[in-house]
C-alpha cells in the first residue's frame, strides 16, 4: 500500500508470488481516495466506488501498474 500525499504517480508492483496449483490467471486493482471523517479517522470517501481499476493478467517476474490522480490527496 502506498500513500499519496501530493499529485504524483501511484507504483503498484510485486514480485516473486508463484502458485501454480491456485490457478490465478489476473489481479483486480483498486485505488480508492482517502479523507478524514467526523472521527478524524481516514476513510474511504466512496468505499464502492474506486477512484481507478484495472485487470491485470497474470506473468511470471515483476508487475507494475502505474497511476496518476486526477488530483492532490491521500489514495489507498
């Protein structure tokens, strides 16, 4: 997980994860923006509805996803 504090690209990768018997054949990705609620607590703003998602299919070695926010704050 990665938080953004001011507008720049968010990087998604990993690497290294195999399990050939799961049969995992994509990942589903999702950014979602976050802002304080009454509690002060950082949450959600629409819990259903992300800010950006992508299918990626699986391959061996390294994933990398990259995303730019339509603006300044805290994404997850």
């Amino acid at each position: 997980m990665q938080l953004c504090f001011y507008q720049k690209p968010i990087t998604i990768r990993w690497d290294g994860w195999k399990d050939d018997l799961s049969g995992v054949r994509e990942y589903y990705i999702e950014v979602f923006k976050l802002e304080p609620n009454r509690d002060d607590r950082l949450v959600e703003t629409k819990p259903i509805e992300p800010e950006y998602s992508e299918t990626l299919p699986h391959q061996a070695g390294e994933m990398v996803l990259n995303y730019t926010p339509p603006g300044p704050g805290m994404y997850r």
